[in-house]
C-alpha cells in the first residue's frame, strides 16, 4: 500500500536519504540536514496556517510505503516561486538585426534573465527511490500534488510551473555552465549547484550578466544544453505533457534545463477529477476497474492513494476498507478520485510565448 501525505518531523532520515540520491543532485532538495529539517518545519506550518492566496507556503510531501514502513519518496509545491526571493530564468528570445544599407536581416537568438516565473505556484523537489521508478507509484508521486492544489485552489496560483533539471555530460557538468556561469564565478557546476541549494538563488541574479547573451558566442554543447532535460528525467517531462503541461521559453539559469508551464483548470488532472460519496466493499468483490488517484479532504491529514476506480450504479465510489483506513474516511464520506492514465504526450510551445 503507497500513499502520499504531507511530511513530518519523523521523515527527516528518509529525505537526507532521498536527497543524497537524486539523480543528478537537485538545488530545491539539498543534502543538508539542517535545510531539510527546515523544509519540514516551514511544510507544517504551511499545513496548519489560514491561507486566502498565495504566498511565501512550501507543501513538502512523501511517498510512504506502507508494508515496508518506509518512506521513498518526497515531492514539494512552492504556493509562489518567488514570495521570498525573485525566481530567475533565463527566456529565450529572438533579436533582429538588419541594414537596408547592406542588405542584411539576421534574427539572432538571445537569452535574457527573467523573473517572470515568480508568480507562478512551482512543483518541485521530486526524489524517488530507484525501486519504484517506471511504476505507478511515480506517477502517484508527481501528482498527488495537484489532487491537493484542486481541493485548496486558493492557496496556489492560476499558473503552475516545473523545473526541469538540465542536459550534464558524462563527468556530470553542465555545458550551459561551463559556456555561460563558471565565467563569472569561477566555480564548477556542482560546487554552485550545493551554494545555491543550501543558500539562495538570488546571489546568481547579482552577479550573472544583466544583458542579453547571444548563442551564438556560446559554444556548441551549451547551445545544444538549452532546454533539453536530464535523460534521467525525460519520462517525468512527457508525463506532465501529457497533464497538459506546455514548454516555455524559460530555462534554468544553472543547467538550462527546461521549465514548462500550465494553467491549472486545463490540466487532465483538474479536468477530469470527480467527487464521489465512499462506499466500503471487501477487496475480493470490487470489480475491475481503470486505477485512479484517490484522495481524502483533509489539510493537514492530506492522503491520495491508487485505488481502482470502481463507481457503483449510484455514483459512489466502492474502496476496499484497507484503502478506506489509509484515506481516514467512512462510508458516505465524500473523496477526490481522478484516472492515473493520461492521453499521449503533445510535446508544444505555449501559444502565449510564440
């Protein structure tokens, strides 16, 4: 039995274990101990608070195994990426320069530091132990998150934003960076990338290069870097364009790795969640049914679960009572089930940014 809850003080071991092993290591989920047992504490104040819109939250969660008693996974939400600090990027532009005295029209692509994303809610800080990668339990994982954003709309933005960790050659270093940042602060990628995830991001924002940056001075392998995800992380990206998730012009400002960006409400996720009242069957007499993600209403005591999504003739929804026990729920309760299958992947440009 897998379930996603928020985090809490116990899970401290389990995400230093998931932070030392992501792959490759995250800025948002640093190695740290003391960072980590500072997420939590911020993720439960979160929790509790009274919140009308958006703000500097954090929603840190795990992915527990339940028969193992193990926790293998965490996953996080930024209500807005830059309450605190501006959350940079760098947008991909495009210049033209011409000279009707040459006859000469070029359009030259830029990249240009933005912050634009600062307002946007940002999932994030996603680890999850090798065992589970290519099951269900790594889809449960990445969106959970937006079963709990469609039950508490008011906490998040409209627009949600991920991150995705950028192109590393085989020694592990970025060649965005080697081209771009290393020239500016004369530290190697992964040194930067430890700097950036135990303090801010915005120290890189008061150093690196106001103006735009033209590709074409950059080399090659940096050109080649920008907006292209980690191979680690190549079914992650199609599963949330899959969501409905759309690319952007944004990249992360270390590696260049893409950020893509959705609005909420035409999300499959959203679009296809349903209530349904709870009825509670034995196992052994559900019928067979698509899975679903299920989840209960509770803040603080957040649970979403896998579950078949087995609807009797009246609407409810038939759980099996271990699954009941997990979700903290009782027959006639109301819970939030969406199908975890998702369309095909339409791999697109945001129609706003073209």
């Amino acid at each position: 039995m897998l379930v996603v809850r928020p985090a809490r003080s116990a899970d401290l071991p389990a995400l230093e274990r998931l932070a030392g092993t992501a792959t490759p290591r995250l800025t948002n989920l640093p190695a740290h101990r003391d960072r980590l047992e500072e997420r939590i504490t911020r993720s439960q104040r979160s929790f509790s608070r009274a919140v009308d819109f958006p703000g500097d939250e954090h929603y840190t969660f795990v992915l527990e195994d339940r028969e193992r008693g193990e926790v293998v996974g965490t996953a996080t939400i930024r209500a807005q990426a830059g309450a605190v600090d501006a959350y940079y990027t760098y947008r991909q532009e495009t210049l033209i320069h011409a000279s009707q005295q040459l006859n000469v029209r070029r359009e030259v692509q830029t990249l240009s530091l933005s912050h634009e994303v600062s307002e946007a809610s940002l999932l994030c800080a996603l680890s999850l132990d090798p065992r589970y990668k290519g099951t269900s339990a790594e889809s449960l994982l990445r969106r959970a998150r937006l079963m709990f954003i469609a039950q508490y709309p008011e906490r998040f933005a409209d627009l949600l934003a991920v991150a995705f960790p950028g192109f590393l050659d085989e020694a592990g270093e970025s060649p965005f960076w080697a081209s771009v940042g290393e020239h500016f602060f004369q530290r190697g990628y992964q040194e930067i990338n430890h700097i950036a995830g135990v303090r801010s991001k915005s120290f890189i924002a008061e150093v690196m290069p106001q103006f735009p940056l033209y590709l074409p001075l950059l080399t090659p392998p940096a050109r080649a870097a920008i907006g292209r995800e980690h191979p680690d992380h190549e079914s992650a990206l199609e599963e949330m364009l899959a969501e409905g998730f759309v690319r952007s012009r944004h990249v992360d400002i270390f590696d260049a790795g893409p950020v893509i960006k959705g609005e909420r409400e035409r999300l499959e996720t959203f679009r296809r969640a349903s209530w349904h009242p709870v009825r509670i069957r034995p196992a052994a007499s559900l019928p067979d049914a698509e899975p679903a993600m299920i989840a209960n209403q509770k803040l603080g005591e957040f649970r979403c679960v896998v579950a078949r999504y087995a609807l009797s003739p009246t609407g409810q929804l038939m759980l099996s009572p271990e699954h009941a026990e997990i979700l903290g729920v009782e027959e006639g309760r109301a819970v939030l089930a969406a199908p975890l299958a998702l369309p095909d992947a339409i791999d697109a440009l945001d129609e706003g940014e073209l």
